[in-house]
C-alpha cells in the first residue's frame, strides 16, 4: 500500500538558521501521526515542508506516492505548489473567512461542480455539524470553527490532513472535546494526518504513532505506549510524561537506589533509573512522609519526602493518606536504567 507521505532526509533552514537536519517520516493511509515537541524544535517548518510553505535545502517529499518536492539536483529540483499537492491544512485559529458562511468555507478549496455535489453538507454532517451551512463564524463557538476548519480541508479529499497545534486556543475544558471529535471526524473519512503538537497527553493521547522531534532530528518514533514506556534517553522519558528519575548503582542487574535495589537490564555502573509515577505504591510505614496530596478526581497525585527527596506518586486509590502521615514507598513494574556515560 503506498504511503500517504513519505519524507526523506528532509534539510530546511531559515536565512543563517539550519531548523530540521535529516528528518524521515512516513505516514500510513488513514494514520495519524503525531509530531511532538518543545518551542522551536522545527515541527512548524515541518508542516510547512510538507505542504509547500517552505522551501527543502536537501532530501524530498512524496505525497501518496507522487513526488512533489525534492531539492535532488538529479531529479531537477522538483516543487510543486502548494495548491497542486492535495493536501488539507487546519492551522491553529481555524482561519475561517468571516465574510463567507460556514457552507462557503467549507465549499471554498471546491470547483463549481464539486460545489453541486453535496460535498458541503456531507463534510459537515462528518465532522458533526450538520444544518449548520448558512451560519456565520461569529456564530460559532471557538470548537465549532475548528470543526469548520476540519471540514473545509477534508472536503477535496486530500491525500493528507495537516493539524498545526489546532486545538491551543481552545480553553481547557473544551480542547479535550474537540480533539476526540476532530480525531473521530478524520477516522470516519479515512484521512492520513499529521497533528504537530507541543502537548504529550494530547499526542500520546489520540495519535497511532508519535514522533519526537528535537532540535530538528526525529529522536524517536512509535507506538504512544512505546515512548512511553521505553523512551531511548532519559529526555524522551521526562518529556513524554511525568517521571521519577534517581541515582544510581548498578551491579549484577541490580540498581542501588534511593527506593531499595530495583532489578534493571543494563551494565555496571553509575547512572539512572526512570520510572512513572503510577509505579509508585505508598503502604503503612515509616521511611517517608506524606508532603502534598492533589486530587484530580480521577486519580491523585501525592508527594512524599523520601530521604530528603521529593517523590511524586500518582494513584486511583479512593483511600488517601493524609498531609505529615508516615508511609512506605515500593516500586512495581520494571524500571529503566540509563548509564552515566549514555545520559544527554
């Protein structure tokens, strides 16, 4: 099956600035891909790579198995316009026209003919907005506009869809919302995405593969569960999610560490081990004392002072210990050892 994009040894820079050195990525048809990372790691002149914004200075861009950019002097320097690559874009405020009904948006990218068709509406039912044509976006909520912009990029059927953090402007209460609808929407049609996304529990969340880009070079892709629970460095596991990271010791497969000697695959040696605060099992005891409890109505986070270390334990459990009581701490699970000589 070809893929419904295919970077390779993508290079681009702004005047003086190298950005993305290298990159490779390949999105599946109907995947979504997820590109995570900080401010200024490149994921923006990724996207903007992709769907022609910003020029290659090495490597090339294929678009369900057509290629559409390439800085190869071999292959002529090829660099078809943004508007030829059938690719949709969703940016982050939704950019909806304000002069133009819903229908018109959505309709815009469309010819004449495609107009006539019922594509509107049907992209609109799609992303769950049906009847709503002859609005306004002053009409609409920040969630609603966002879904517009959704259907206006998904009605030429593109090859892919491309998501520029669309769901930052959105409060917090309805980003979540949205998300699951916006992912539900691309799902139902289909659609090859790629979300570029600052946010972990939004990437590892809804994508079926993530990438992890740093200081423009993809330092890990996989599965969100993957990253998760082995990232390659001890960067990737503290940006992925909350971690515990202690010293330690390890001979024999053995971690000495502050929790007691953990098993671990790794070599002699100093270094560190990770592990996530859901590993974490607070019992009666005396070791360690109870310094926050933060409840988030699913679970809880509680922080305990452990030999002059603060530890953050996350738990289910509807039985909390109290501020100041005294607690044993025990890992479960395996953890992660990282040597010295490997850390970044």
């Amino acid at each position: 099956m070809t893929p419904a994009l295919v970077v390779r040894g993508v290079h681009a820079s702004y005047p003086g600035t190298p950005v993305l050195h290298g990159i490779d990525l390949t999105v599946a048809p109907g995947e979504l891909v997820a590109v995570l990372g900080g401010s200024g790691c490149g994921k923006t002149t990724l996207l903007r790579a992709v769907a022609g914004f910003h020029p290659l200075d090495a490597g090339s861009v294929e678009l369900d198995g057509r290629l559409v950019a390439s800085a190869d002097p071999s292959s002529g320097g090829v660099d078809v316009a943004p508007e030829r690559r059938g690719v949709g874009l969703v940016p982050q405020d939704g950019a909806l026209f304000g002069h133009l009904t819903v229908a018109g948006n959505v309709g815009f990218g469309l010819d004449r003919a495609g107009r006539r068709t019922g594509r509107v509406e049907e992209v609109l039912e799609l992303v769950g907005l049906p009847g709503y044509g002859r609005r306004r976006p002053d009409e609409l909520s920040g969630g609603q506009q966002q879904r517009v912009a959704l259907a206006r990029a998904l009605a030429p059927a593109p090859a892919l869809v491309l998501l520029d953090e669309p769901f930052t402007a959105l409060d917090a209460g309805l980003r979540a919302e949205v998300r699951e609808q916006v992912c539900a929407a691309l799902r139902a049609a289909g659609a090859a995405a790629v979300l570029v996304t600052h946010d972990q529990q939004e990437a590892l969340g809804v994508a079926d593969r993530v990438a992890v880009l740093v200081a423009g070079r993809v330092v890990q892709a996989g599965a969100p569960h993957e990253l998760y629970r082995a990232p390659v460095d001890l960067d990737v596991g503290t940006f992925v999610g909350e971690a515990v990271v202690l010293a330690a010791q390890v001979s024999a497969g053995r971690a000495d560490t502050a929790l007691g000697r953990l098993a671990v695959d790794g070599p002699d040696g100093p270094g560190r081990v990770l592990l996530r605060p859901e590993q974490l099992r607070l019992r009666g005891g005396s070791a360690a004392t109870v310094r926050e409890v933060i409840f988030h109505g699913h679970d809880s986070t509680v922080l305990v002072e452990h030999g002059g270390t603060v530890l953050r334990c996350r738990t289910a459990d509807a039985d909390l210990p109290r501020v100041g009581q005294r607690v044993d701490v025990e890992v479960a699970g395996p953890v992660l050892f990282y040597p010295s000589s490997g850390d970044q």
